[in-house]
C-alpha cells in the first residue's frame, strides 16, 4: 500500500511511521511512504522526510487565489503520488470538498484527544482547561466536518494535576504515535470497511 503523508510541524507521528517501517519493513508492515507534504516550508516534519530520501511538496494557502483552488492543488499534490491511504499527521488545515471527493475514505487524521470530546487546534489545552481527568487520542477517517469522521481507534491518557498543556501533549504524543502506527498498518494490511460510523477493520 502507498501512503502520503501530510505535516505540518515536528512530525514525530511522522518519524514513528518511518521508523516503523524502516524497522518492520514495508512489505511486512503493509505498506511504504511513497511522499510527505505540508501546507508550509521550513518545519521539521519535511526535513525528516528529506533526511529518509522522500519526495515532498508544499501546497500553501496564500499562494493561492481561492481556498477552493488551494483545495484542489492540494488533492493533486496527493494524487501525483497514487496513494492507496493518506495519513494527516499533525496537518492543520482543514480540507474541502475536492480533497475529499477524491479521498474521502482512505483520509485518516490523528487528534489529541478523545472525539468528540475538545475536537479543532486546541484539543490538549482545551482538555486541560476543562479539568478533564483522562484525555488521549484519536485516529479516525477525515469527514466534511472537524474531527468529527467515523473512529478507528482511540487511547486513553491520564491527566496529571502538575500537567501544562506541553508535558500533556508529550504524553499524549507517546501514545498517539503507537496507536497511529497501529492503525495504519492495520488499515494497509487488511483492509476496511466503513459502515456509517462504524469502521470494520476485515
Ligand atoms: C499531534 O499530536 C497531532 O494529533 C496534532 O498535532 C500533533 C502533531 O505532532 N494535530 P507531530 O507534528 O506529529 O510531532
């Protein structure tokens, strides 16, 4: 299975599937990156891809007349790419209607905390804020809305009173990257079905 990869910051969730890979292999693992794009130059996420030899590419908004068009250039950013599954890994901007026209059911994202509990940019602050006892993560398949797709798989993080929103997201992260893992190889290995808002995992 071919998978593109979209970033838009450090890009751990990124390296944890590369090292995974590396380390499993792409044939026993189900699959192999075949591309990494952000929506900005100059993050970390990109230069782990080019440090693993990938193509990349960056589609940014302001360079585009319209969202619309920004939406478009970016499915065929993808689509250049073939890929069988597209993994948004700490992507942050929101996809239209083209986008997911053409990928809609093989778009996964990966969100810090547990849908649809504190979905948007801010789910490990607005967690805390809240006072919530457990938070954790959530990979689940991009819908037309907000993090608010069919769910996949979620894990559970404890909250800690010493915790600021950094320490948080770090734990989070830990898991995040496991489970992200998990699920992709899963997903590329055995194939799925959505069902409404149940993914059958065959
Ligand atoms: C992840 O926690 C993701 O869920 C959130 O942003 C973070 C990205 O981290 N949207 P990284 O870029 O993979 O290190």
């Amino acid at each position: 299975r071919r998978l593109v990869v979209l970033v838009s910051g450090s890009g751990t969730n990124l390296q944890a599937l590369l090292d995974e890979i590396a380390a499993t292999g792409a044939e026993a693992y189900g699959a192999e990156i075949v591309a990494v794009g952000a929506d900005r130059e100059g993050i970390e996420g990109l230069a782990r891809a080019e440090r693993a030899g990938l193509p990349t590419f960056v589609c940014r908004v302001r360079d585009h007349a319209t969202r619309q068009e920004w939406d478009t250039a970016l499915a065929e950013a993808v689509a250049a790419h073939e890929p069988d599954l597209v993994v948004s890994a700490g992507f942050m901007k929101i996809v239209g209607k083209e986008f997911l026209a053409r990928f809609g059911g093989r778009f996964v994202n990966t969100h810090p905390a547990l849908l649809p509990s504190f979905p948007g940019a801010h789910g490990v602050r607005d967690a805390l804020a809240y006072g919530a006892k457990v938070t954790g993560c959530t990979v689940h398949f991009v819908d037309d809305g907000v993090d608010t797709g069919p769910i996949i798989a979620q894990g559970v993080v404890e909250v800690r009173d010493e915790d600021d929103e950094s320490a948080l997201h770090e734990r989070i992260k830990d898991v995040e990257r496991r489970l992200l893992v998990e699920v992709v190889g899963l997903l590329a290995r055995n194939g799925y079905r959505i069902e409404g808002r149940k993914v059958v995992i065959q």
